[in-house]
C-alpha cells in the first residue's frame, strides 16, 4: 500500500499509537510528560506497550508537565513532548506551551480528542482544540486517519525544529486504537539543522572601523551567542571591551571574568546598567531582548548581529548603524581577525573597578547572620557548595535578581528561566526535568513563596520518579517583584501582594520530601549539606527578609544626583555608602 510519505508498504501490522512513540524513539525523545485522561486512553495504551523505549513521566498538572519539557528542550536543545487529554487537559497545557514559544525552543504536545464518532456535537470534555492552540503553534493539526497518524507526527517533529517553537498534533481517541500497516516512518536521520551563516567581509570591515574608533565600546550578548565562549573572551581582550549580557545570557561566559558584568535593566547589576547608558557603541550580538533599546543611551551607535534578518533593527528605532545578519560565532572570529589590538581605554579601565567595587559591596553581606535573612548568605552557601556541574532553575520573581547577581556559575553549570513569557510555577517542573536528564548532577529548584504555590505539587514527580531536586523557597511573605513595581514604578498604595504565612517544610513533609525551616545561618549551613547528600526531594524554606532588592533603575550617586537627602537615603536604605557609580571609577 502506498503512505502519506510515499513509501511502498509492507504486511506486518502496528497499533497507530504505538507507530507514533517509535516516531519519537526515532527522533531522540527520551520521554514524555502529561497526565492520563479518558480520551488519551488510546495514547496510553500506547505509551505502557513502548515503556521500554520511552519513559513516561506522570506529572500533576498537565501545565506542569509542559513547563518540564519546555526547561527540557532549553536545557538539551533537543525536542521536549508532553501531552494532556481534551478539554481540561488540553487548556492546561497552555501557559507551558506559550513558554517555550517565547524562548524559542522545540515542542511538541499531543493533545486528546474524543472519538471521531462524538467530535463536533457538543459532547463530554469535547472542544473544538486547533482555534485553541492557533495562536502558541508553528503546527497546529488534528489527525484525520490512523495510517497518516505518525506521519504527521514526524511532520511535527520537523516543524517544530524548524521554526524552533510548538507543535501541536491533537488525536481522535479512536484513531490511537487502530491497526496500521508498520512502514518506514521516522525521517529524523535525514533532518539538518541550518548551516550557521557567515558574514559579509565588508560589513565585518565597517563594524571594525567602529568599534576601534569608539571611545567606550561595550559588547552586549545574548542566547545567540551561546556557542562563542572563547570568541567572547577574545573580543573583549583584543578591543578592550567590557560584556553585559541579557539575564538568560549569564552563564555564556563565567560570572568571575573580570570584564563580564552580568545584565542590565531590572534583572540587573549596577555596573552593567551603568556600563550600557556610558557606552558610545554597543555590539549586540544574539539577543531579541523586548527591553534592550531601555537601557541603552538614545546617541550610542549600534551594530547588530542576528542570525535571523527580521530581528535587525527590530528592538531599536530609526535604525542600527550596521546590521550583520549572520551566525554570532562567525561574525565575532571575523572581527577578531579584522582589527588590531586597542589599548584600554578609560571607559574600559572603569568598568572594571566598577565591577570589583560592586563585587566586593555584595561580599560584604555574604556572612550577615541579621535575620531574617539577606539573600547573600544563602547564596554564599550555595556558591561554596557548587560543583561545576550543578544546575540552577530559578522561578520567576525577585529570586532571578537574585540569582543573576549572587550565583557564582562557569558556563559548565547549566540553567534555565521562563525568559520573555515569564511565567511563574516554573522552577518546581523545570528541576524535575533537569533532574531526570542529568541524574549526576546537583539540581536546584529556586522559587519565591509566590510561584512555589504554583507548581509545588511537581514534588510529588520528583518523589515519584526518584529524582533528588533541592527546592528552595525564599519565603517573605510577598510578591515581592510586584511589591517594588507598586512601590517604586506606579507609586500606588500596595495591592493584593501580601501572602500568608506557610510552613513550607512541613507542606514538603506531607508530600514525602525533606522538609527544612531556615531561620538563621546555622539553620541554612546544616540545611544546604543535609539536602546536597539526602536521596530523595528536599525543600528549603529560607525566611528571607522583606526587604527590597537593590534597583539599579532607581540609583543615587554624588555624581549623577544632586539632592544630597536623596543620595543619602539611597545609601541608608541599602546600605550602599561603599558603592561609588561608574562615572566615579572612569578617570
Ligand atoms: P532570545 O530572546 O531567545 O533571543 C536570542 C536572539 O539570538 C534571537 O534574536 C535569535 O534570532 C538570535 N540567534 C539565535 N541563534 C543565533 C546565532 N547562532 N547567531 C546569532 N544570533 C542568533 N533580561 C534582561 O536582560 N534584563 C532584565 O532586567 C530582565 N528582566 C527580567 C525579569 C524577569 C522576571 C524575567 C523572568 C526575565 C527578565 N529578563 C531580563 C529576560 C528577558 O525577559 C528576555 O528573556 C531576555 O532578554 C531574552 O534574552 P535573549 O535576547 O538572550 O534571548
């Protein structure tokens, strides 16, 4: 017989069910995550007849499991799958969904249906799904026949690689049921990725000619340039170049470089902010940041390099000075094998002694016993524990100020945050995931009280799946994050941030995990080492002060503000009297 791919056909039968999982096998998929519902039935049929292929990973709620394949697949790089049945199941699989399409990353979710026979007539859990999932999906189908099913998986496979976002293929319960002929199906060893472009020379010519006459010239990265490590540190050296990175990009390049000075913005360090509005040319390079133009001075020239034309000029208005569209890689050895070595600059000199003062104002907290506690000495701990390997899945909040300024990591740690969809309740299923791919590694679930309440039911996973993750809580009672947009952005009377009281420890203890109450330092010390060795999910409840965290958009210096009662309540409010601004450390 012939197949939707053409491929002559041969006897022997398969469920069409179970072709769809060897599709996946076929393409790398070590597992899926979801929860069974009636009209998946078929799918689960499926899934115990191939369990020795692919692991299924029972999730709690169906978001949960698609916020995990979404921390999968921006961990890996690789295809993350889950799945919900129809109706419920399918909306809850949503918000996961929009999280991987905003970061980018490869999806695929299959999403129960009722049997064909009750579609379209108003029946139980039936909805009508594509209208649902057209707007998240590069790929949005329902199967109409059983011996096309895998084939459209595969499709979807494809898609969703492609266009590095979600595919959704919705199946009728009674079309996973059917016999099908066992043909050839998978093309996945013929795929290609696209091969990384290269620059024009004479583009590559001009951005030289720029950066070697600016006087403060700075290099801005992100994800895109995930792969240009050596090419970052080299460019920085031989043009004397300061980095700041966008907050996903921390990591690209180790956070004790002397001239990477983290990001900038609100998720930010002092000198990186700082280091952008001073700079006279910035190189972007690899980032979509919907905020990056905010914090960049209106006269600074801009060169640009994306390896997706549509993104050139996108972020910035009337237009980039030079617009690169290549691989960051590419174009950065390019530049580094066109120019000539610069001499620093005081601009760069500045930038340097502005990140070592910064360094060492947050050193001072690193052993502050005051409670409740600052951040800094938590992390402390969690930064003399570190292992090169560790894995760090911060949730959505003050937590990510925290961990882009406290956490020491190399770019051999990974992580991974909800970036632009920024959802909260990611930390708890994204560290699930990332225990279940790298079982050797110590992993870290970092939420606020806030996105804890979320998604902390994944514990359950955890503990089911035997997946060891340390959750830490920083509890403080509040949306803290919003608290300080009330506060500082809108000026308003606080609103329906406050949270109540929880005893998180004892929460974990009703689930199975570990349970810890941080209170004290001593309390933190033995906590963090009792998790590191203990078998099973921990959770650590850090009461965590309330107070705000240090907002590099409201800073107060001598030499950039001139009420003298401003600077100095600045400086009280956060102990800030030892930081001096950048302009203070440029000569
Ligand atoms: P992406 O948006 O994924 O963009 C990557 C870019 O690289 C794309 O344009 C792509 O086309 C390009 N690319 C891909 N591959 C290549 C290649 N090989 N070569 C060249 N180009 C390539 N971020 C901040 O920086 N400051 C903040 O204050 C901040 N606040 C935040 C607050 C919260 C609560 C949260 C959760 C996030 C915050 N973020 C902040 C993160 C922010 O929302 C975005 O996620 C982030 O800026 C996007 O990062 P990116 O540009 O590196 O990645």
């Amino acid at each position: 017989m012939e197949t939707a791919n053409g491929t002559a056909g041969a006897a022997t039968k398969i469920n069409a069910g179970d072709a769809v999982l060897r599709v996946l096998e076929a393409w790398g998929v070590p597992r899926i995550y979801g929860m069974p519902g009636g009209s998946f039935d078929s799918m689960m049929n499926a899934i115990h007849n191939e369990k020795d292929r692919i692991d299924f990973i029972q999730v709690r709620h169906e978001e949960g499991g698609a916020l995990a394949a979404a921390a999968e697949a921006k961990l890996t790089g690789r295809i993350g799958v889950c799945f919900g049945s129809s109706g419920p199941g399918a909306v809850h699989l949503l918000n996961g969904l929009y999280d991987a399409r905003e970061d980018g990353v490869p999806m695929l979710a299959l999403v129960g249906e009722v049997p064909q026979e009750f579609m379209n007539i108003d029946f139980f859990q039936a909805m009508d799904e594509e209208p649902m999932f057209a707007d998240v999906a590069v790929f949005n189908r329902t199967a109409t026949n059983a011996q096309g099913l895998p084939v459209l998986v595969d499709e979807a496979i494809r898609r969703a690689y492609k266009y590095n976002g979600v595919s959704v293929i919705t199946i009728p319960k009674d079309l996973a049921w059917a016999d099908i002929d066992d043909l050839p199906v998978a093309t996945a060893r013929n795929f290609r990725k696209p091969l990384p472009t290269p620059p024009h020379q004479d583009l590559i010519e001009e951005a030289v000619k720029l950066i070697e006459s600016a006087k403060a010239p700075l290099l801005y990265f992100g994800m895109g340039a995930k792969g240009a490590h050596d090419e970052l540190i080299e460019m920085s050296e031989k043009y004397k170049m300061p980095l700041t990175s966008t907050f996903p990009g921390k990591g690209i390049v180790e956070d004790g470089y002397p001239a990477y000075l983290q990001s900038a913005g609100r998720v930010a360090t002092k000198t990186a902010t700082e280091a952008q509005y001073m700079c006279d040319l910035m190189l972007w390079v690899g980032s979509d940041n919907p905020f990056g133009s905010k914090f960049v001075a209106p006269y600074t020239k801009i060169i640009q390099i994306d390896i997706d034309g549509a993104k050139l000029g996108k972020r910035f208005q009337p237009e980039v000075s030079v617009a690169i569209q290549a691989d960051a890689k590419l174009a950065l050895r390019a530049i580094i094998e066109a120019g000539s070595e610069q001499e620093a600059k005081p601009y760069y000199r500045g930038c340097l002694k502005s990140k070592q003062n910064w360094d060492e104002w947050i050193d001072s907290f690193k052993n502050d016993e005051r409670t409740p506690l600052r951040p800094e000495p938590i992390f402390n701990i969690i930064n003399e524990q570190m292992e090169d390997d560790d894995i760090f899945i911060p949730d959505v909040g003050n937590v990510d100020i925290n961990f882009l300024r406290l956490a020491k990591i190399k770019p051999s740690n990974k992580w991974c945050v909800s970036g632009k969809h920024a959802t909260m309740g990611f930390a708890v299923p994204g560290a699930l995931a990332a225990k279940l791919e790298y079982p050797d590694s110590t992993v870290y679930s970092l939420s606020g009280d806030g996105g804890f309440a979320m998604l902390s039911e994944e514990i359950l996973a955890q503990l089911k799946y035997h997946a060891p993750v340390i959750n830490v809580v920083f509890s403080n009672q509040t949306l803290g994050f919003i608290e300080a947009e009330q506060l500082d952005d809108s000026h308003q009377p606080l609103s329906g941030v406050d949270l109540p009281d929880t005893d998180w420890a004892k929460v974990a203890e009703g689930y199975g995990a570990l349970g810890f109450t941080v209170r004290t330092l001593d309390d933190a010390r033995k906590a963090f080492a009792e998790a590191r060795k203990a078998d099973k999910a921990s959770v650590i409840d850090v009461k965590l002060t309330g107070e705000r965290p240090f907002d590099t958009r409201y800073m107060c210096f001598p030499e950039t503000c001139k009420d003298p009662e401003q600077i100095k309540e600045f400086q009280d409010r956060l102990e800030a009297a030892p930081l001096k601004s950048l302009a203070y450390w440029i000569e």
